[in-house]
C-alpha cells in the first residue's frame, strides 16, 4: 500500500512538472532582455507590433523562436565572344529580355556599347534580378552564344555575406523603435515642463532620423539578397583565315612597314620636340661663336 502511495505521488509530481514547463512563456532574446533592464519597454508585444513589419524567417508575435538564417548576395561576372556585327544585337536582346520581366524580377543597372570598326565592337551589360528568374536567363546564355557562333568564354561567381550586418541593423532598429515609444509616452506626460518637453522632442526627432537612415540602410541590404546582379561582357570573336604559304612573306612586309612607320614617326617627334629648344639657343651660340673668334683675333695680335 506504501508503495501504491509512493509511485502515485510521484506520476502526480511529474506531470506537475510537465505542465509548468508547458504553460511557462519562453525567456525574452537577448536584445529583449537588454530592453528590460533599461527599462525601456515593458511589453514584448508591444514593441513588436511597432516594429511595422515582421522580417525573413521571424516567428510572429507569440510563434515559436526562429532558426539562424543566412543572408548572402551574389553576383556573377560573363564574357562572351560573339561573330562581328553580332555582339551589340545580342546585348539589346538580353536588356529587352530583362525589361519585359517587369522592374519586380529583372532590372537594368546599366549597360553600354562602342565600336572601333565593322569587325571590332564591345558592350557591357549590367542587370539585377531575383535569383528564379537569373538562374533560367544564365542557363540559356551558352545555348544562345551557339545558335550565333559565339561562346561563352568565361564566367565566375562572388558572394557577399551580410548576414552580421543586417542582424545588427536589425537589432538596432528595434531598440530605436523601442526607444521611440518611450520617448511618445513621456511627451505624453501632464507633469512635464515646457524644457523637458523641447528636450524630448530633440532626442525623439533625433531618434526618428536615425530610424529612418537606418531602415533606409537595412531595406538596401535586403535588396542585395532578394536579388543577384550579373555583369556581361560582349566581345567580338575572330575568326582564323589561312593565308597559304605566303603568309609568313606577308607578314613579315607587313611587319616592316609597321616599324618603318614607327621609326619615322619616333623621328618626326623627335624633331618637332627638339626644334623649339634649337630656336631658343640659335642666339646663344652664335653669341658664343662670336665671342670666341674675339678673344683668338686679339691672341694673334
């Protein structure tokens, strides 16, 4: 019977246990915590509801504790080689691709063009884009580089990790709101003087700019990571044509021609950069000429 007693009081202190674990609240984050011991806020919800948006991969109000989430931008680097008179029209064609996405999924960054003859043109290409729709467009551009004869010559990837940054950020916004909030309620107050009053405005309007630069700076951030930027590079592709057996002669006449060119124009700078120089000390030697035929007539007298 002592027994029976023994093993009932215990099943009923276990699930005792059970139950307070269960009905207790969670402890407050770090940051949450700080905010209490300042002082500063009094309610989680609260503060929370002020925040104006819940971020990527926090639990709402009451939710459960969120995991660590990674926040990385990339961005990739593409040079392409293309066939003359091709490399500008397949810019164009990607730029008009990216536009007819919409500005929510692609959009243009900048993008440019030069040609130095018919057979020699480049053109840069730089566009934003959600990484959906990026992965689709850089999957394709080898395919497309074939259909036209070109290649896709090389391509790199980088990444940046904002995650501290924008955790940070965050953090600090919070405790700003929060901040705000104290700073409302002591505006608030009927007892406050008129210095104390110019005094709580300064610092909240103090506080509001910071909030307002700060989110400024997070929203940033989040675009970097909500969207992946690629930069093209279109070059022209030459082609190699057989010159016969006489390639080597007419390379090599071709070759004399460049540096007899060379020569004569090293020559032609030469001169018209000494010749200002020779105006200048003309007077100067025949002076010193002149002078030294005076002294030797009155050595021989």
């Amino acid at each position: 019977m002592r027994n029976l007693i023994f093993s009932t009081a215990g099943l009923a202190l276990v699930f005792l246990t059970g139950c307070e674990q269960e009905t207790l609240a969670p402890p407050p984050p770090p940051a949450e915590r700080l905010m209490y011991a300042q002082g500063i806020v009094s309610d989680v919800a609260e503060f929370r509801a002020d925040d104006g948006f819940v971020q990527s991969g926090q639990a709402e109000p009451g939710g459960p504790v969120p995991s660590a989430e990674q926040f990385i931008a990339y961005s990739y680097d593409y040079q392409l080689e293309f066939p003359p008179n091709t490399t500008e029209p397949a810019m164009q064609a990607h730029r008009d691709r990216c536009r007819a996405a919409g500005f929510e999924v692609c959009q243009v960054i900048s993008s440019s063009s030069s040609a130095q003859s018919a057979d020699m043109s480049y053109a840069n290409l730089r566009i934003r884009a959600v990484p959906a729709w990026l992965d689709t467009f850089r999957a394709g551009l080898e395919g497309e580089a074939d259909e036209v004869g070109g290649r896709v010559n090389s391509s790199t990837m980088s990444s940046a990790d904002l995650t501290r940054s924008i955790l940070d950020s965050d953090a600090r916004l919070t405790a700003k709101r929060a901040l705000r909030v104290r700073l409302i309620r002591l505006l608030e107050r009927g007892n406050a003087s008129i210095e104390e009053l110019i005094q709580i405005e300064r610092e909240l309007a103090r506080v509001q700019g910071e909030i307002e630069s700060g989110d400024a700076q997070l929203r940033a951030m989040r675009a970097r990571v909500s969207m992946s930027t690629i930069h093209l590079q279109y070059t022209t592709r030459h082609t190699a044509t057989g010159g016969g057996a006489f390639e080597p002669v007419v390379e090599a006449v071709s070759n004399s021609v460049r540096y007899f060119s060379s020569g004569l124009g090293a020559v032609i700078t030469f001169i018209a950069l000494g010749a200002p120089w020779l105006i200048l000390l003309m007077p100067l030697i025949w002076l010193l000429l002149r002078w030294r035929a005076r002294v030797n007539a009155r050595k021989q007298s």
